[in-house]
C-alpha cells in the first residue's frame, strides 16, 4: 500500500481523541429511533460503532472512498455494510432518518452543495449531523505552508494549491441548509489535546492534513521536511510543566433536521 495513501493505522493512533468530537455530535442527534443510518466517511469505523450503539435496530450502512480505512471497518464490524464510494456524489437508494459525518466534509470541494443535495435524501424529520475540523488557522496548519515554501522540496510546490480551502462561515451553512431545515444548529467547539510532546503533534497530523504536502515530495526528501516541520512545531507548542504539549483543535458542527 502506497506509505501516503489513507492509512487506518496512522489514524487510530489517536483515536480517542478523533472518536471524542463524534461522540459530541451524535449526542446532539435529536432522535430516539432510527431505521437507517449512514456514516458518510466512516474511516476505520470508530464513529460507526457509536452509531450501531445508539441505533441497534437500525440498517447501518459506512461509506469511504479509501480501501485501507474499509478494510479496518469490517474487521471490527463484520455485521455493518461498508461501500466504496465518493461521497461528493454519492446518495442512498431510499430516503434515510441520518446521515452522519464525522471530519470528511473538510476535503469534499464546495461541500455546501453536495450537503444541500444530501438533504434530499433524508426522511422528513430525518438528521443531517456533521463535524468538521476548522484549525487552518492553528500552528499545525500554518506551518505546514511555511515548510512547504521554505526547503529543498519547495519547487514541488510551484504553482500547485495544497491547502484545502477555508470553511464556510456558520451564516454560510444557514443560507444554504436553513430551508430545507425544520431545525438548524451550527456551533464550534474548541479541543484541547494533551499529547505526549510535538512530536506526537506531527504524527497527529501525518494521518491527516499534513499527508497533502508530503505527497508531492520526493521520497529522499520527507524525512527531512518532517524534521523542518518538527522543529516548527516544537517552538509554537512548548511543554507544560509535566512535559506534555496541548494541541489547540476547533472544530465545526452542524444538526440540520430536514423540514
């Protein structure tokens, strides 16, 4: 498997952590019953098996478009049905009661649309129940750019975007999602994470965000952006006085329940 591809045994490593914000949202699910549920990116199938928890009745369907992720969700959920697909233009076959997404819409190009035409495919009554990472802004990020600018690896990044866009404003998803919606929230929630030391910091990210910027390099040269990230990182996240580093995380939420 290619050592950049998505990979379910980078992200578990943190996985209390990432599973925390899922845990957040679903606990804001404004239904008792549910008869079909589908978690939109479902990665390894951590916040699958929270849903198969709250909904044991239901028909609980995970969608990914990366095979390493699916293989990790059947294994620790044999009895959930996991498809392959692009969730950018996937819909279900019937109408559904939620549709769940914990930290994907962040990669899906004018995700505002794709979350309105997914409305679409709700129950009325049905929950649209989203999380997004919203730390562009965070050290993690910024130094991401600064790195990629700044070494023997920065003509890979000549004329070439990386860095994914911005979020939408909360105003932005209100025009959008309000209406279709009986009821909207969107609120932030701020995480802060104690990690072992930066280094724990850019394995965080190395799961995530940061696996953009190392795709176009050259593989002789990875480690030693890695090592110019490190040293970043270090310096913007300096240790507490039990030697652990806390790692700042906003993140985006959404309950739209379809009118």
């Amino acid at each position: 498997m290619d050592q950049l591809a998505w990979s379910a045994s980078q992200y578990v490593k943190f996985e209390d952590e990432r599973t925390r914000p899922a845990r957040d949202l679903l606990a804001q699910v404004p239904l008792e019953t549910a008869q079909s549920v589908v978690d939109l990116g479902c990665g390894p199938g951590n916040s699958t098996e929270l849903l198969a928890e709250r909904f044991p009745g239901a028909t609980i369907t995970g969608i990914d478009s990366a095979p390493d992720m699916l293989v990790a969700a059947r294994k620790r959920l044999p009895g959930v049905t996991f498809l392959e697909a692009d969730i950018a233009d996937w819909a279900p076959a019937e109408p559904v009661d939620l549709l769940f997404a914990n930290a994907v819409f962040q990669w899906v190009p004018e995700h505002l649309a794709v979350l309105v035409r997914l409305m679409e495919s709700l129950k009325p009554g049905g929950v649209l129940a989203v999380q997004m990472p919203d730390n562009l802004g965070e050290p993690t990020h910024m130094l991401m750019e600064e790195v990629a600018h700044s070494g023997a690896w920065a003509s890979a990044f000549a004329n070439r975007g990386i860095r994914r866009p911005m979020l939408p404003s909360p105003a932005g998803y209100f025009e959008a999602l309000g209406p279709k919606s009986a009821r909207l929230d969107v609120w932030h929630t701020i995480y802060n994470h104690p990690l072992a030391d930066a280094a724990a910091i850019v394995e965080w990210v190395k799961g995530t965000g940061l696996r953009p910027y190392l795709e176009p390099i050259q593989p002789d040269l990875r480690e030693a952006f890695l090592e110019a990230y490190l040293e970043r990182i270090a310096a913007c996240y300096p240790p507490m006085s039990d030697g652990r580093v806390l790692l700042r995380f906003p993140r985006l939420f959404l309950i739209a329940v379809k009118a």
